[in-house]
C-alpha cells in the first residue's frame, strides 16, 4: 500500500457493504490514515463495524449519496474519496429502474459535484463489468457513472482527479452467488440459468488492493480494469454444492452469458500492463503525463470470460473456500 494513506483522511461511500469492510480492515492494518469515514445509509451496519473498528480515527456518518446536502457535510476536509456505494442486484434495478438511477446516477453526479466544491484530491469510483455493452438497467446506470466520473476531469478548478475501478463477480461478497449457492444447498438443488454461462471472479482482497493500487497510479481519467480469471458457473455450482442436483431455470432478464471487461471499441484507448488493463481517456485532461504501457493490437477482439486465458479451476475454488 506505500504510504499513499498516511495522514490522509479517506471517506468510503456504501462502508459497510463487503468491499467496504475490507477496505477498512486493510487499510488501517498497513496505513496510518489522519481519519477513516464510513459513509453509509445502514445505522445498524454501522453499529456492528463500529464494534470491529472501534478506533478514534474511525468515524460512521449515516447519509445517502441522494442527499447533496448531507454529502456536503460529510466531504469537508477529505482528501480521498472511494466510491463504492451502489444498487447492485440485478434483478432489483429491472424491477425498480427509476430508484437505481437515483443512486447510480443521480449520486454520481452528486458525489463528483460535492467533491469538486470540497476540493478533494482523488476520487475512485468502483464500477462493473456489467457496465460494457448493458443489456440490464443495472450495467446501463453504471455506464453512465463511468462516463460522468471520466469527464468530471474537464470540470474541477482545483485539480480534483477522477478516475474508475472495473471489475468482475466478487466471490463472497454479500449477494453473490457463492452465500447463494451455499443457502440453496439445504434444499439439495442448485439452480442455474444455463450451463454455458461464465464470469469473471476476484476476491474481496484482491479487489481492495486492486483499487488501493489504482489509487496509487491514477492520473484521472482511467479505468483500470485487473486481468481476473473466468469460471464457468455450473463448474462453481458443482464445487461449492458436489453433492447436489443442477437445474436449469433459464436466463433471467437482463442477464447475459458471458461478461466483458474490455470491448472491441474500448481497445482504442487501452493499454496492456502485467496485471491490468488501463482505458486511457481519449482527452488528456490538465497536461497529465501519458500513461505508459503496451498498445492493444488492432484485431483485438474484447476482453471476455468466455475467451478469457486465465481460468479459475475447482481446485482453486476448493482451496479459497478452505481458507
């Protein structure tokens, strides 16, 4: 982590959430911030972290990323901005669509506007890859926060840098489908929409030292975006539940069979490192330096866990869940 936190203070939108605990737990294990918010609607959450993290540089401000004004208060003096809060489960934004936009969208814009008034330094904002070629509500809202965080570099008189984190299924997290297809087990039956499906999968602290070494390198303006492995999704029902029968239930809406975190058009503007990709903006705001890294071959056809060269095996599943 370097000392890119030392006597900062970090606010965490969305903190009690699985990546947000982690990030706590993380950073306060290997940095010394000046001060750690956790900025959440959840007072109960916050109640419960507050008795993991029960340190004087850790405070809890329960607000929502929908009110400007409570964000305003919570933004005075912060250096650091992670934005992780969200509505997430696909399902939920098919269904309440006008409610997903008033966070994902309507609280970015809120987010890039406070901190912009606030002066803060650096915003990192966690994205998906859901968000690349949307065909749910969900991705199409976090497409748009990408885009508005991206061009918030045009806007900022102080120099505030904005840049994006995307990344895959996160194994674990609350709502994913590991907690899931464990629940699913008593029943003895796991149900999967259809055997052919893939995606890509990252640990909680895989994404946390992700973002926190983003955090290091941004400019403002990138997506960063790790090279992840894929796992088909009947191999993980078979891994976590051996013992159970598979049925097949048919794609949901909005869902899709296999995911991309690089698209054919994005590859333009991308560069190519050991473990990640980089999305450069096609404007190079504020005379920043150029990112450097290799360019992305003309006949580069997308970055997807169907055609992905790196596979998350049953082994390597059995052996994360042991851990």
């Amino acid at each position: 982590m370097k000392n890119i936190f030392n006597n900062k203070i970090i606010l965490i939108t969305g903190g009690t959430g699985s990546f947000g605990k982690k990030f706590v737990e993380m950073v306060l294990k290997s940095s010394k911030p000046k001060k750690l918010i956790i900025f959440s609607r959840d007072e109960m959450k916050q109640y419960e972290m507050g008795k993991k993290f029960n340190q004087k540089n850790v405070r809890y401000f329960v607000g929502d990323i929908r009110d400007s004004d409570r964000l305003h208060r919570a933004f005075n003096g912060v250096d650091i901005v992670v934005h992780a809060a969200a509505l997430k489960i696909v399902p939920t934004a098919e269904y309440n669509p006008f409610e997903a936009v008033k966070t994902n969208v309507i609280g970015a814009e809120n987010i890039i506007n406070i901190a912009i008034d606030n002066g803060i330094k650096l915003v990192m904002a966690l994205s998906t890859d859901k968000a690349v070629n949307p065909i749910n509500l969900y991705g199409a809202t976090k497409l748009c926060a990408e885009k508005m965080f991206i061009a918030a570099n045009n806007y900022s008189p102080h120099g505030t840098r904005f840049s994006v984190v995307r990344y895959g299924n996160v194994f674990g997290s609350r709502g994913s489908i590991v907690p899931h297809f464990n629940e699913c087990k008593k029943n003895g039956i796991i149900p999967i929409t259809d055997k052919r499906m893939t995606r890509f999968w990252i640990t909680l602290e895989q994404g946390v030292n992700f973002v926190i070494s983003s955090i290091d390198q941004m400019q403002g303006g990138e997506i960063f975006i790790p090279k992840i492995p894929s796992m088909k999704i009947v191999d993980l029902a078979c891994t976590v539940a051996p013992n159970c029968k598979i049925k097949i239930i048919g794609i949901r809406p909005g869902e899709k069979l296999h995911e991309v975190l690089v698209s054919a058009d994005d590859a333009r503007y991308t560069i190519e490192k050991n473990d990640r990709y980089i999305i450069c903006p096609d404007v190079l705001f504020s005379k920043r330096p150029k990112i450097i890294g290799k360019r992305l071959p003309d006949n580069f056809i997308g970055y997807t866990s169907d055609t992905n060269d790196k596979w998350f095996s049953s082994e390597d599943l059995k052996k994360l869940i042991k851990e």
